[in-house]
C-alpha cells in the first residue's frame, strides 16, 4: 500500500510540474505522445499529451480542432468520459505551432484485461510471467484512425508521434525503436521510447513493443533496502549506547570498590 501511494504521489508531482509548464520539457516535442506509468502487478497510469487534431485524426474524438475551438478542459474530460476512459486529470490547453495542446492523464485498473477507454482503444496490452521472477511488457498500436486529412491540421508529415514505458524494474530485453537509429538507449533511468513520423502513424504503420523486466519494482526494492539500512542504523545506535551504559556501570563498580 505504501508503495502504491509513493508512485502515485511522485507522478502526480511529475504531471504537475509538467502541466505548469505548458508542455513536456526535455526532449522532442511531439504531436501525439503516450506515456505509461506501468506497475508489475498489472496497474498503470497513461499520459497522453497531444494536439487537438491529432486526437481528432489519429483518435476519432469529437471534438473542435481549430485554433479558435471553445473547447475547454471541463469538455474534454467529458467526452474522455463518455468514450469509457477512467478519468484522472484534464490539463489547461496551450498553444505550439498554432495548434491548441492538451494533457490527459487516464488510470488503467490492470493492463491484462480489455481496455473500455475508447482513447487508448489502438493499443492492445500483454503482462505475462516469463520465469519465477521476470515479467514480459507487450503492446502493439494498430493503426489510427484517420478520419480527417493530414492537411487539415497544417501538418507536413514529418511531426513526430511517441510512445513511451516508464517501466517499473530492471529491464532485461527491449526493442527500443527512435528514428535517429538508436537502440537500447534508457531515458532517465527506465524510460523507453518508441517514435515513428506522423505520416507512418497515417499510413497505417503499426508500433510493436516488447520489454522484458524483473518482477519486483524498483521502487519496493530501494523501499526495502532503505528500511534494511535505517534498521541497521538504529541497530548500531543501540549497540552503542548499550556498550557506554555497560562500560559506565563497570567505571561506577570499580569507583565503588576503590573507596571501599
């Protein structure tokens, strides 16, 4: 439980430092970005930051693309709702190459079951037991849904698109795919990423992900070490103070004796 409620507190921390800013601030800026928070036993939080015609075109929300749109954070999380999405945080919109930006922050009760959000609907998901004490992380994303040309929203293709796992233990294997050619690269520890163009993501290219990873969290594992460390601490502590206590009743003993 304690676990449970540092990893949510340290992302809330995170999204919040994030929506503050307006936008992501290390890296590339994409136009369509997931992000999950994954747990080893099947949770996870996603962080989707996107413009909104890329969540028109690529996702199918009904909602106003343009500039002048009056769509808010208040109407957003509704129709997030009604598409079955499990709501945690809607932020302020902001402004990028003339197209209005949102973040959206959707719980996952356990990656093993059917999705019912209609927003992360593209992805299937797999968490399986590969050994006694190692997990396999699956997801593949189908293609988008195109709905609207990607001319409508100004785009000239080359905008990028990302998914990325926060994972939750050391990785083992991973198919890490970034356009610049490079492989295996971690992010901030165990952050994975995987980009492809926004005119591959039209055309239907599809998005394989596969890592593989311990069993236990590295989170539960530094909790535990550090509660070891602390005992081990207090442990000596109390061995010290026992030893001085001990070699002061001795001195007080043989004062005693000397004037007797």
């Amino acid at each position: 439980m304690f676990v449970r409620v540092v990893s949510r507190a340290v992302i809330a921390i995170a999204l919040a430092a994030i929506s503050a800013c307006g936008a992501w601030p290390f890296g590339a800026h994409y136009e369509y970005e997931e992000q999950m928070y994954l747990s080893v036993d099947g949770r996870a939080t996603v962080v989707v930051d996107a413009s909104l015609p890329a969540l028109v075109v690529l996702r199918g929300l009904p909602i106003d693309s343009s500039p002048s749109s009056s769509v808010d954070r208040d109407g957003i999380r509704r129709v997030l709702e009604s598409a079955g999405c499990r709501v945690d945080s809607v932020s302020r919109l902001w402004t990028r190459s003339g197209r209005r930006f949102v973040q959206m922050q959707i719980a996952i009760a356990d990656v093993r079951q059917p999705q019912p959000c209609g927003l992360l609907a593209w992805s299937s998901y797999s968490l399986t037991p590969i050994d006694q004490d190692g997990l396999e992380f699956q997801q593949t994303v189908r293609p988008a849904r195109q709905i609207l040309a990607a001319t409508a929203a100004g785009w000239d293709g080359t905008e990028l698109v990302a998914f990325k796992l926060h994972a939750p233990s050391r990785i083992r294997y991973q198919n890490v795919k970034r356009l610049d050619g490079t492989n295996g690269t971690f992010e901030r520890g165990n952050i994975l990423t995987w980009e492809q163009r926004l005119k591959d993501c039209l055309d239907g290219t599809p998005v394989a992900m596969d890592v593989r990873m311990d069993a236990t969290s590295i989170l539960h594992t530094t909790l535990w070490l550090f509660a070891g460390s602390f005992a081990a601490a207090v442990l000596l502590l109390l061995m010290i103070i026992w030893l001085v206590v001990r070699r002061g009743r001795k001195l007080a003993g043989q004062n005693n004796g000397a004037t007797g």
